[in-house]
C-alpha cells in the first residue's frame, strides 16, 4: 500500500473534499466496469471521465479528494473510500 506523509512536507492541514458523482452515472459505470467485453483501457478512460482520476492507492473510483499547499505548490490525491479510511487513521497517529 502507498500512503503518504506528505503532511510532513508541509506546515499546512490537508484540505478534504467530496467527489459528487450523481447516483445514476454511478450506477452505469459500475455496471460497465463489471462488463468483462469492455476494455481495461475503455475502463480506465470511462473512470477517468466520471471520477476525474482513480484512487492514489488501488485505482478504484475514488470518492475523496485530499490536498496538500506546498511551499506554493498544491498536490492533490484522491482516494476511494476504503483507501480513505486507512489514510485518515495514519493522519491521527501523527
């Protein structure tokens, strides 16, 4: 697993927010996704679409997104939920 400490790099708070997906377009990619005649890059496209990206973690749909101001710089990663809830109980070991 890949998380990362890049609140170490930095005196500021990540910020987190919401992917909003409407339901419907859920629905159909996560039924598209399961289509086994649809391509791995058709998928990945498809995702890429309706989500904007995939998780920073595993490559799921990501449903968060959590970034970081950088001496200027923003980085931005985005996480499914499951990946989501690992990496906020490392940000409360710290």
């Amino acid at each position: 697993m890949r998380y990362s400490n890049h609140s170490d790099l930095t005196n500021s708070k990540p910020e987190i927010s919401e992917i909003i997906i409407d339901k419907q377009k859920l629905k159909e990619l996560q039924e598209r996704l399961k289509n086994p005649h649809f391509s791995h890059d058709a998928k990945n496209d498809l995702i890429k679409k309706v989500a904007g990206g995939f998780c920073s973690d595993c490559g799921e749909i990501p449903t968060k997104i959590v970034s970081y101001d950088m001496d200027g710089a923003r980085l931005i990663e985005k996480y499914c939920d499951k990946c989501f809830k690992k990496w906020e109980k490392l940000e409360k070991k710290k």
